[in-house]
C-alpha cells in the first residue's frame, strides 16, 4: 500500500489540521510565510517552524512591557520593524540557555535550527518591503563544526547488539528479561530491518505487512518527504521478518484500525516510533555501553559498511533516500579519512620492486 494505507492518509491529516491550528496562533507576518513554503516543504517541517516562530513571538512580547497586552495573532508589520539584530542576538542568548520560567538549553546546532525560519521570515517580509530592515542579516550565525566523527557500529558491536535480543544478556533483572522474551522475535526483525537496510525510524514504523513481499526480498517505505521507493534485502532481514510474521505476529490480537501495521505494541497498536526508539536504546545500552547508539546510528552503520564495501558513493544516497548527494558526500566523509590513513603505509620505497 505504501503511502496510499489508511496510516500514511491518517498521518498527512493529522499533521495538517495540526499546521493550520498552529497558523491561526500567529501574526500575519508568521502566516503569510508559512504559506509562502508550502508547496516546498512538507507539513511537519512547518510544523516545527511555526512552533519556533511561536517560541520568538512570545519572547518579544514578555520581553517588551509596552506591548505585553497585544496579542501575538494582532502582532503587525510596524511592530515587527521595530526589532533591531540586538533583539535578536537577545533572543538567541536566551535559546542557548533560560533558567527563568520555561527553562531550556540549547547547543550550537539547535539554535542554528531554531533560528532558520525566523530568519527566513524576516528575509521574505524584507524582500516583499513589509519592513524596512531585516534585524537577522548582522546576527552572526552560530558557528557549527563539521563532525567526522559519525558515531556507528562495527561488525562485531552489530553481532553483539543482536546477540543481545536474543540472550537478553545484560538487560537487568529476571522481570525484564521475561517481558523482553515475549516480543523477542519482533525486536530483532525490526533492529535486523534497520541494520541491513538503513531505514529510518518512521520508515519501519510506517510499514504495513502487504509492504513486504518475501518472495523477492523487497518491501516498500514511504520516505521522508512522502515519496515512495522499493528496497531489497537480503536473507538475514528475510529469516527475521518471516520467523517473526509467522510467529509472534500471528498471535497478536490488533487494535482495530492497526490490523495493516507490520510491527505492534503489545497493546495490539502499529508500534510508535518513540517506542522503537526504547527499544534501540534498551539492547544497545546492554550491548554497546561505551557509544550512544540511536535509530539512525543504525543508519549510519549501514550506510558506512555500504560505502566501504562498494566505493559508491551514489548507490548509498539512492538507498538511504538522500535527495541531495552532498548530503551523503558530508555525512560519510568520514570514510574518506580512513583510506588515507590506509594511504600512509600503502608506498614503501624500501621494499626490493
């Protein structure tokens, strides 16, 4: 069914009603630009930014006495062209770190994110000569360093993590161990799955068994920005998913309206992305104590051991669904660090030819 299940349909729904409830909450200035972004950006995207937009109008309107009686929705053009780049320098001191009221910190990353449609706001209503100046072009930018370091397993963490699953070797207590027995066959085709095929979370949280079709090894996913692709697996992912559908799986009892969902919750639900991110995290921390592993550390595990193995750098974009190949090109650059490495020992002129 791919994005044509009644999940996918529910799902774009929801996060629809959701962007214009939230729209309704802001300024004309706010609305008008979130507007202007959606036919390029996908609903939960403008979710988030108009939660940030929220967060920056609130800011100014607590921080500034003399209009603490004026709506946020009633916040106009003029308003807005009275903020100078210090209130906005303000405003990303207090991003970093607020111990008074709502108390949040934030690193260097965050804030770069947090700011983005602020400063794109202010950049359309300046072009469109809304306002006379944008206080965002002498903000400086958090300065962000690229990270080499991409946090992913080897093969021996891989075996030990799934070796995890089905030991329950350090997992805690007798109780625990039991209640993971129950949903043991489940837990490993899904970290399998995303091991073997470098899926996102809400990739494998969206599946519906018809996605999967055992006789060619294939599965379809609905990607991030709600395209559809096929994938293909090999016979590691076939052996788990099919001992855990003719399984665990033909015992559960779906809620109704789960009854397409692939992976459950043991209350009979489509299994929740926060849910498998517990999961991930709960062999990991048994199995790979000393690395911080998430669901898309998985992905980067796959993705490295993909581009070691083949040299093309192309094939992993198109499988893990980068639209962009600089993406890739950054993300796994790390790769490059090691041939050269391998580089420094490879020519020894002392040898005899």
């Amino acid at each position: 069914m791919g994005k044509d299940s009644q999940f996918y349909k529910d799902k774009t729904k929801t996060q629809k009603l959701k962007l214009r409830e939230l729209i309704n909450l802001l300024p004309k200035a706010g609305s008008d630009y979130i507007y202007s972004k959606e036919l390029t950006t996908q609903p939960s995207t403008l979710i988030s930014y108009c939660y940030d937009l929220l967060t920056y109008f609130r800011f100014i309107k607590n921080q500034n006495p003399a209009i603490k009686n004026i709506e946020i929705k009633d916040f106009d053009y003029n308003l807005l062209s009275q903020f100078t780049t210090d209130d906005i320098i303000e405003y990303q001191r207090y991003l970093e770190l607020n111990l008074d009221g709502e108390i949040h910190e934030n690193g260097k990353k965050a804030i770069a994110r947090k700011m983005a449609p602020l400063r794109g706001m202010y950049k359309y209503l300046y072009e469109r000569k809304l306002i006379t100046d944008d206080p965002c072009i002498l903000a400086p930018l958090p300065k962000l360093k690229k990270d080499k370091n991409i946090v992913r397993m080897n093969n021996y963490e891989v075996q030990a993590l799934l070796e995890a699953i089905e030991t329950g070797t350090n997992i805690g207590s007798e109780r625990q161990r039991k209640i993971c027995e129950k949903t043991k066959y489940r837990d490993l085709a899904i970290l399998t799955l995303m091991i073997n095929t470098g899926i996102r979370v809400s990739e494998c949280n969206g599946l519906d068994i018809n996605d999967v079709d055992l006789r060619v090894n294939s599965m379809i996913i609905v990607r991030k920005g709600g395209g559809q692709d096929v994938l293909y697996f090999g016979d590691a992912v076939h052996d788990a998913l099919e001992y855990y559908i003719k399984g665990e799986r033909e015992y559960v009892n779906p809620v109704e309206g789960h009854e397409n969902a692939l992976f459950f919750s043991k209350q009979g639900k489509r299994i929740s992305v926060d849910a498998i991110e517990r999961i991930v995290k709960k062999f990991s921390q048994a199995a790979v104590p000393n690395k911080k592993i998430t669901p898309h550390k998985l992905r980067s595990t796959y993705g490295t051991a993909l581009y070691r193995e083949t040299g093309d750098i192309r094939l992993v974009a198109d499988v893990l669904g980068h639209e962009n190949i600089n993406t890739t090109i950054d993300y796994y650059a790390a790769i490059e660090d090691e041939h050269k490495r391998q580089a420094a020992n490879a020519v020894d002129f002392n040898k005899p030819d």
